[in-house]
C-alpha cells in the first residue's frame, strides 16, 4: 500500500475518532450543567473543551463570553474550529476521499454521508433537536464507522492503518479528558466526596460509557481513584489506556514487528502493566497522564517515520 | 436557431416515433412525469451519496457540484453504432500512425499533406520524445471522440480528445444507475453492455508495458483530490483494482520509477496518467509543477516505464490539426473517412479570416489551445459586445483560433421542470487501444440542459445521460 494511502486511512480513523470524543466531551460537560452547582464551578467546566480542542482568538472574537450556548456552537459547527466536531469530520472525509479506493462502498458512503448531513446542520437546528441527541448522533456514525471497518474491510493494511489511527487517537483523548475531569473535578482529598462531585464523576463515567462497567467492576459508590484505575489500567475497558495500547500492539506487530514504533508501543505497554493506582497517584495523575501523552505522540511520530508516512 | 428545426433523437424531423425509442416510447406513455421527477431526485441523492461530485473552476457556489443527470436516456440502434463505431476506430488508428509517423520518420510532412509547420511550430509537438519507439506503437491508449448528429444520416466529429480525456466514469455510472431505477426498462429490451470498460482499459494498459516485463504493475496517476476529475481517477483506479497515485508518491531511482509504499519502494511499469505534459516532469517541462515526477521522461526515454497516453499526444487534438483528420486516414490506412469533419476555416489565412470576421453571428469561434467550453464564441447566442471582443482577440492572434459553422446538434427528450422538452445533445465515445483498437457501445451524452443552448460541457452547466445502443 502506498505510504500516503496509509497516512490517509490512518488520519481519516483518527479524526472520525477524535469527533466522537469531543461529542463525547461536550455530552458530559452538559450533563454536569444541568446538575446544580454551589461553588460557581458550572462555568468553569465549559473552559475544558475550549482549552481541548478549541481556537481561542476566533472564540473570543466571534462569541465573546464563555456560555454553555457558546461553547457548543464553537466546538460542535464553528468550521473555523480546527478542533471543532464538524471540522473533524471534514478532516475525516477528505482524507477518505483521497483515498477511496482503499475503502469499501459502505465505509466511504457513512462517512460521506456524515459529513453531508453535518454541514446542513444549524446551531440552531441543533438546539431544536436538542443537545443530547446531536451528541448521540455523531456518536452513532462514529460505531457505524468502526462497525463498517470491522464488518467490510478485507484484514489488510488499510484495516491495519484505520485501527491504529482509531486507538492512537483514543488512547490521546481518554488521556486528555481524565487529565482535565482530575483537575475540575473535586477528587475528595482526604475526605469524602461531596454530593455534587459524585455526580459529576457519574457523568465523566458516562462519557467513557464507562458508567455501568464502574458499577460491575467495583460495586461501590464512585471514588475518584477507581475511576482513574478503571480508565488507565483496566485491559477489559475499551476505552482505557491499557486497552488502547493493547490494540495498537497487535496491529503493529501484524504489520511489521521489528520496526521501531513496535518497540516503543511495547515498552508503553508493558509499563501500563507494571503500574499500580496507588504509585500513580504518589506521583500525581496529571504528570502521569502527561507522560503518557507525549509516549503516545512519539509513537504517532514513528508509526509515519517507519511506515513512510511522512514524505 | 430554433429548436424545431434540429434533428430530434425520437422524432426525428417529424411526429413519427424513430426505431431506436419505439419500446421507451410505449414505456413513457404509460408513466406519470411524477415516477420520473421521483427517479430523478433519487438519482441526484445516489449521486451525492457515492461522492459522485466534480470541482468548477473560478466558481462561487462551493467547490462541489453535482453534474445534472437526466433519467430519459439517448437511445441509439444497432445500425446507427456500427457506423459510430467503424468511425472513431478508424480516426484513432489514424491519429495513431499518425503520432507515429510525426515522432519517427514524419512521411507525412514530407509528403506536404499536412503543413510541417502546424506541427513541428506547435507547442503541442513534444521534441522530447522524437524517435522514442513506443511499446505497439501506441499514443493514444485512451481516446474521447466528440460527435453530434444533425440528421438521421449524418453525423460530424467536433474534436479528437487525444490527451487526457474525461467523463468515462460518469458514463459508467449513469448506466448502474439507471439499472437501479429503472430495472423494468432494462428487461423489456436488450441494451449492450458497458460494464467491461475497466477491465478493457485494464488489458490495453497491461499489454503496452515496457519490454521484458512479464507482469506489469500499472496505476492511475492523479494530479490529486482537489481536481475536478478527481472522482473519475479514483474510481477507475478501484475498478481496474490498481494504486491510485500523485506525483509525490513516485519517485525515480536507478533508471526506474518506484511508488512510496509500507512495506517500501515498489516498481511502477505503466502510469495511466491524467495530468497533462506540462506538468508531468519538473524537470523536462513545467519546472514549477508540484504535480510531476523529477526524472521521470528519461525514463520513459529509456522504455523503463510507459505511460497512457504517452508524451506529446496533445498535437493530435490540436484544433488545428483536426481539419488533417481526413488526410491521415487516407494516408495512413488508406481509407475514407466513415465520420465527417465540420468545415473549419483556419483564421490564420487571411480569406478565411475575412470571412469570419464577416459572419461572426452565424460562426463558433474556439480558441485553438481552449477546452472545456472556455475561450468559445457562439454566433448566433452571442451579444455585439461578445463579438467585439472576439474580433480583436482574433485580430491579436489570429493563429490562435478556430470558426466553424454552428451546427443544429440533434436534440433528445429530457426532464426538464416543465415535465419532458427536447435539449441538445452530442456524445463521446471512449475508444481503447492496446493489441488492438476497440470502443464500447455507447458513450457519455452531454445535453445542454438550458432551452436552446449547444453548450454540453459540464463546466458550463451541462448534464450527461445514459447512453443505450440496442442489441440487433
């Protein structure tokens, strides 16, 4: 295959993947709006988004304040937005389009067709219809998207490509998200959670869809530190870090074993493995998560060298 | 002109329904135009779903556009395609040994039958590849003949397109869709196939590999994604099952040309190119081009690497050169021709240009290097101020351009708001050549989907139909 169709099936997974977490994102962030705050902290929470995935000089001067409203129309439709829902899924369908003849008819068609609906979507089409079900909605092209790769896609390179871009970018933002949710979020210190903040932890679960699998996997109320353990060290989580690696460990020793991305994607991986929850919060989450996200970009940076992506 | 008096693809001149339509035309009777309006939205929502787009240049309305689909197709019987097809087998053998002839010995010129000038002055003659013997003699692999009717005999060819034809894919496509909408049409009568059209231009392309190669790899070279025919590059690529490339995924090592690959360089034998040959190698041509390969022509020079259609084609789709068309079949086969030429008046010859300039308002001026429907003037549509200006571009430039008499292109019934009007249509065929030359039935026909207008091309708001030849 050829190094830039590579590239493009590797990009087009990333960005389809990238509008689901922000969908994802926004989703949660809303659900936390609508529960009643006492330390004026319902504000504060729609500056995660802007400082995820947003362009601050075109936000302030297109919309001035930080409003719920505000945030969701930059970081759902503003095509201005690099970081912004519709943006990725341009961002996804070029790259398909480039490279159309890798894919089957039902992968190009869903995202073509996402993207053609997308763009006949107003803000305030989008508030008629209401938040929560546009957030489903693009929710749900992205599982089409992946459930077209899995169930059409012969198990070549492109599939190889589409499902590193896929995890790559999930291990990217499952990273980015707990970071933030650590930091807003009350995380109980010494004491016990407030009322308020259990809610919001429910909510950050739900993002991952994680919610019911908390429940299952730890049977007790929610605490901050199983959240972390659950989203970081859980292989049987899909969206955990540790799973994400896994997958990209597969894909990359079906590809090529002994190419330097490899080994770096199994150093990653076997370090997650060693990891406790109690040593990752001796050192702090944050600078944990960090780490993680710079290991995860030196693996971006080799998967193009070593697969020449990168011309 | 008015409409009623062109030749009409049903009804010929009169009220009587013609041969090719008598089992359509029952059809139609007994369909309400909603089934029609129907069929077509679902059409314009299956053509956008399959990204079925082009790009208009130097236009406002977003950068993709559907080109207009009509669902009554131009029904053509089997008499009618023999003599269609006889015709345009035999131009491009022509233009072929032509290419030849010109690269090689140039008999021709010698002969005085074409002026040596118009060819060896033209900017569309490549001295690159002067004695370079091509792999069966091919140049043209790939060919799209502009033909319209005016009669129920007769027919003209507009233009030999010789370089890097397009609207193949839309013909493809128009033909799955209307399976798809309009599957009973299909079983009352029999409508030759097209569907092989890949995997003949896939044989031709393998059969011109470079000597010695058992097994050519060929691709589809694109200029990439922002093209206006970027969807019909795409879209053969995965018909014939072969790499769709740009110019940065090629490069040249070792008196070879090799694509970017994971698992690293592979070889490349055939480059089925549809970028034109100023932009191919920023080394023999257009240094500024960021679409080419560096190094690429001495490899071709070399026979390392073919390419369809090969350098310096563009001098047989000259508007010049057309008017010889006639003379090299003579020449070359030594036939007549079976398809006419319009009678074209060179505006470099001063008796010609006198009379053009005369008759403005009854001529088509086109500008001899302009395609696409660019740079044209048409008399009888034409303004006082659009002929002022064409007057003095032809007085600055006289060699630059063509007049034809306007031709009354036959119409065809086509959806139009009103329910179904008669619109002018012309029609290309795609001729192949490899072992031999060859021509699937049909074509793409282009309709003018304004009342009135002769204007086909897509870029100027023209629509496609699909193109039936009945079984005998």
């Amino acid at each position: 295959m050829l190094g830039r169709t590579a590239n493009n099936v590797y990009w087009m997974a990333r960005y389809v993947e990238r509008a689901e977490n922000m969908a994802r994102l926004l989703a949660s962030i809303y659900h936390m709006s609508l529960l009643p705050a006492s330390n004026g902290s319902a504000l504060r929470q729609w500056e995660a988004p802007l400082s995820l995935g947003g362009n601050r000089a075109v936000f302030d001067e297109r919309y001035g304040v930080i409003s719920p409203g505000n945030v969701l129309a930059h970081m759902a439709l503003d095509g201005d937005n690099p970081g912004s829902i519709i943006s990725s899924v341009r961002e996804a369908r070029e790259n398909a389009r480039e490279t159309r003849t890798n894919l089957t008819t039902e992968v190009w068609e869903g995202i073509n067709q996402t993207y053609l609906e997308l763009e006949g979507i107003s803000y305030s089409k989008m508030v008629d219809q209401g938040f929560q079900e546009f957030f489903e909605w693009v929710k749900e092209r992205s599982h089409l998207f992946r459930g077209a790769i899995y169930g059409t896609m012969r198990r070549g390179e492109a599939f190889t490509f589409s499902r590193l871009g896929t995890f790559v970018e999930r291990a990217d933002n499952t990273a980015r998200f707990l970071s933030i949710g650590w930091d807003t979020l009350g995380t109980g210190g010494k004491g016990s959670l407030a009322a308020e903040d259990y809610y919001r932890w429910g909510a950050l679960l739900r993002a991952f869809s994680a919610f019911k699998a908390y429940r299952e996997v730890y049977s007790g109320i929610i605490e901050p530190k199983r959240v972390a353990e659950l989203l970081v060290l859980r292989e049987d989580m899909p969206r955990s870090l540790q799973a994400c690696t896994s997958e990209v460990l597969v894909m990359l020793r079906a590809t090529r074993g002994d190419a330097s991305c490899t080994r770096v994607a199994e150093d990653v991986h076997r370090s997650l493995q060693r990891s406790r929850i109690d040593g990752i919060l001796r050192t702090g989450l944050p600078q944990f998560l960090n780490g993680y996200i710079n290991r995860n970009n030196e693996l971006n940076t080799l998967i193009g060298r070593d697969f020449m992506l990168v011309l | 002109m008015a409409l009623n008096e062109a030749f009409d693809e049903m009804r010929g001149l009169g009220e009587t329904i013609r041969e090719a339509y008598r089992s359509y035309n029952e059809w139609l009777d007994e369909t309400p135009i909603s089934r029609l309006t129907e069929r077509h939205q679902q059409a314009d929502l299956i053509f956008r779903r399959l990204g079925i787009t082009f790009s208009v240049y130097g236009s406002d309305e977003g950068v993709e556009r559907l080109i207009p689909f009509d669902v009554v197709p131009r029904i053509l019987d089997a008499g009618e395609w023999d003599t269609l097809a006889g015709g345009v087998i035999q131009r491009v053998r022509a233009i072929n040994a032509f290419l030849n002839d010109i690269y090689h010995e140039q008999n021709i010129l010698k002969s005085g039958r074409i002026p040596a000038d118009l060819v060896l002055h033209n900017p569309a003659f490549r001295p690159e590849v002067l004695g370079l013997d091509l792999p069966r003699n091919v140049y043209v692999h790939v060919a799209g003949i502009d033909i319209v009717r005016v009669s129920a005999e007769e027919f003209y060819v507009l233009e030999d397109n010789a370089r890097v034809p397009s609207g193949v894919s839309y013909m493809l496509e128009n033909r799955e869709t209307m399976m798809r909408l309009f599957p009973d049409l299909f079983g009352s009568q029999s409508v030759a196939p097209i569907n092989h059209y890949p995997q003949t231009l896939l044989r031709s392309l393998r059969s011109v590999g470079p000597r010695g190669v058992y097994d050519p790899t060929v691709v589809v070279m694109t200029p990439g994604h922002f093209n206006s025919a970027y969807f019909e590059h795409a879209f053969l690529a995965q018909q014939m099952g072969v790499e769709l490339v740009e110019g940065s995924d090629l490069f040249v090592e070792n008196d070879g040309v090799y694509m970017r690959t994971t698992e690293g360089p592979r070889r490349v034998d055939v480059i089925y190119r549809r970028i034109d040959d100023d932009f191919i190698d920023p080394l023999a041509f257009d240094a500024n081009s960021m679409l080419g390969v560096p190094g690429l022509l001495s490899v071709v020079r070399n026979g390392h690497v073919s390419l369809a259609n090969a350098i310096g084609t563009g001098i047989a789709d000259d508007k010049a050169i057309y008017c010889y068309v006639p003379d090299m079949i003579d020449f070359y086969l030594g036939e007549k021709p079976i398809l006419k030429n319009v009678p074209t008046y060179q505006l470099g010859e001063e008796e010609d240009r006198n009379y053009v300039l005369d008759h403005l308002e009854e001529l088509v001026v086109k500008e001899v290097a302009g395609s696409g429907g660019y740079g044209m003037l048409i008399g009888p549509a034409s303004t006082a101020d659009q002929r002022f200006e064409f007057r003095n571009k032809i007085l600055a430039h006289p060699t630059s351009f063509i007049a034809q008499p306007t031709l009354s292109l036959s119409t065809c019934p086509t959806l139009v708001d009103g329910g179904i009007a008669p619109r002018h249509v012309d029609l290309r065929p795609f001729v192949l050549t490899g072992e031999s030359t060859t021509v699937v039935p049909g074509g793409l026909t282009r309709v003018a989907m304004r009342e009135g207008s002769l204007v086909v091309n897509s870029s100027q708001g023209g629509g496609t139909k699909d193109t039936w030849v009945l079984e005998a």
